[in-house]
C-alpha cells in the first residue's frame, strides 16, 4: 500500500507542479527514498529531505506531508516510550502548521488520525481512550472531507478491528470491508 500511496502522490505532485522541474527531481528523489526507507535513520534522512523542499516550495503541502508522516513511522520503529513521544512531538508540530494551510485537505486529516494512534501505542492503558477518540475524530473529518480517501478508511478499519480485539468481540464481521478496500484501493485514489 506504501508504494501505491507514494506512486499516486507522485503522480499528483507532478501534474500540480509540472512546471518546476527542479521541483520535480527533489520530490521524485525525496519519494524513492521515503519507498525504501525501513529504519529510522532513513526515514530521518528521509525527513530531511522532505524538509528541504518544504523550505523551498512554501506553497506545497506534500512535502511538510511526508516529512510528518517520517516522523510519525519513525515512532513505530522506536521501542524506548519517550524518544517516541520525541519523534511524535516533530511530526505534531509539522502536521499542525499544515492543517493551518490545508483545513479542507481529507489526507492531512487521515495523517493526524495516524498520528494520534501513534501516540496511543506509546502507552494504550493511559492513552488509550483520549487518542482514539482523537483518532476517530480526524479521520471521521478525512471522510467528511472525501467519503471514498482509502487512508482515512483503512484507518476507520483500522481502529474498529482494534477496538473489536480489544473487548473480545469477533473481528470477522470487517472481513469484507477489508476485502473491498483492498481491492478497490487503486479506485479510491
């Protein structure tokens, strides 16, 4: 699904900004890397490049995009609780100037959803209740936003599947959810 998502934001990117081409190779460049990074080092090498383009091109919102998104995978991948927080706290911080510019943006939204179950899997049994409720609450406004943004439903899915294995209900009832959005990602786009 990663690869899908950066392949259509390329896509996006390059038809909204067809005239920059320097544009283009950074962001052609910045997503290669962000496709292949699989520690946090290289989602830090990864965000900063992200960050560079942002610095250069103010008006866009997919490079700030990514460059959160960085921080927020880099808290998946670390095990010591506050250095989570730290990586979250950096994501946070970017994504809030980025829904200042981008209030209508289904995908900004759908990444604070993700954002907010990262903070969550910090510590679930004193965060649990507050950030899902967040959770649901940003991507309940990504879909407001665009009813069909697969990120925003695979994130619904996401937090009914948890919450189901959470109170011993069965899961099985999200099967053909799952299934569909599997199978109709590439439409949703």
């Amino acid at each position: 699904m990663k690869t899908i998502t950066t392949t259509m934001m390329l896509l996006l990117s390059s038809i909204l900004f067809a005239n920059d081409s320097a544009y283009d190779k950074a962001m052609s460049s910045a997503l290669q890397q962000f496709d292949t990074a699989s520690t946090i080092a290289d989602l830090q090498g990864t965000a900063n490049s992200f960050s560079r383009i942002a610095q250069v091109a103010n008006d866009d919102w997919l490079a700030p995009y990514y460059q959160s998104q960085c921080f927020i995978l880099m808290s998946f991948r670390e095990r010591d609780m506050n250095k989570k927080d730290e990586y979250l706290n950096e994501g946070e911080a970017i994504l809030n100037v980025l829904l200042e510019k981008q209030a209508n943006n289904s995908e900004v939204y759908a990444l604070q959803s993700l954002l907010y179950t990262a903070r969550l899997t910090v510590d679930p049994m004193n965060r649990g209740q507050e950030y899902m409720a967040l959770s649901g609450g940003a991507y309940h406004k990504a879909l407001a936003l665009n009813p069909t943004n697969p990120r925003a439903l695979y994130l619904q899915l996401s937090n009914e599947v948890g919450m189901a294995n959470f109170f011993g209900e069965d899961s099985s009832k999200y099967c053909e959810r799952i299934k569909k959005l599997y199978i109709h990602w590439d439409e949703y786009n």
